[in-house]
C-alpha cells in the first residue's frame, strides 16, 4: 500500500464515520428525507470507491471483487440507515449493491489503462459530494436544533482544504505498485 493511497483512504475513512456519527447522534432532529439521503449517498459512495479498488488489485477476478464490494458497500448502506428507519435501510442498501457492482467493473476495465488518475479523480469527487452531505445534514440539524454548527458557516473552506489536498495528491506517486 502506498502513502498515496493510505492518505487517500485516512480522508474517506474520516468522511464516513464522521458523517455517520452525525446521522447517530442527531437522527431525532433529522427528517426522513435527508437520511435516506444520506444512506443513499454512503452506501453508493464506499461502495463505488472499494469497488474500483478492488477491481484493480483483483484485475480479472471480476466475481472476487463484486461480491467484496457488494458486501462492503451493502453493510455500509445498511448501517447508516439504521438509525432513520425501514425505508432508509433499504435505500442505502441497495445503493451500496449497485455501488459495489459498478465500481469493480469500473476498476476491472481500467485496470491497465489509468488506474492512479481513475482512483485520484474519483476519490476527489466522491470527497466533494460526500463534504456537501455533511453540509446539508449540519443544515438540517441546524434548523431544528438552533445550534451553530462550524461546517455549516465554513463550508467552502472545507471544500477548499479537501481541493488543495487532492490537488497535492497529484504530485505524488503512484496510487498502485505494479500497474
């Protein structure tokens, strides 16, 4: 594993539990609608990116990887809805399946193409989507509790630091040894 790619998963490991510590500890003040957003957004999101990564170390071994993916972005989808309800659930779930499933064929067709760009442009798109979902579930709290919440006034300087870190993230090595 390379420092890259250890940088590269510390953000995204951060981004989830932090967005689905959010969901658990304000899930009352949250309406429906923006935690299956959320579960939606989650499952979809891990599932997609441990998808393409599994499918370029697994390059040709396309069921190994869509079944782990599937599985990861499935728990994932499933988890974070918990806390919503049923419909949640289920919605973050089957988001996290088809998540998975796209991904490892994303990352077992590109394989031996441009994986490094491929796995550096979606981890950043998939930062930024997942740094607006923080915004809206910070938004959404913040309107029914009244409480500032400091991503919610500095939201473009997240957007910001999460830019210059991916923009020096294409100035060093490769994401995967040997492709």
């Amino acid at each position: 594993m390379t420092t890259t790619l250890l940088i590269i998963l510390l953000i995204s490991i951060i981004q989830t539990f932090s967005i689905f510590s959010f969901v658990l500890c304000h899930r009352n003040h949250l309406p429906k609608m923006t935690g299956m957003l959320v579960s939606m957004s989650l499952g979809m999101s891990v599932g997609l990116w441990i998808g393409v990564i599994f499918g370029i170390i697994w390059t040709g071994n396309l069921f190994q990887s869509t079944v782990y993916a599937i599985l990861i972005g499935l728990t994932v989808g499933y988890v974070t809805g918990m806390p919503i309800g049923l419909i949640a659930v289920i919605d973050g779930a089957l988001s996290g399946l088809m998540g998975g499933m796209m991904g490892a064929m994303l990352g077992d067709m590109i394989a031996m193409s441009h994986p490094d760009t491929t796995i550096k442009l979606l981890s950043f798109i998939i930062s930024m989507i997942l740094t607006i979902v923080l915004y809206t579930i910070g938004e959404q709290i913040q309107n029914k509790t009244y409480h500032s919440f400091w991503f919610v006034n500095h939201s473009f300087l997240m957007l910001f630091i999460i830019t210059a870190i991916y923009f020096g993230l294409s100035f060093t090595g490769p994401v995967f040894f040997g492709h």
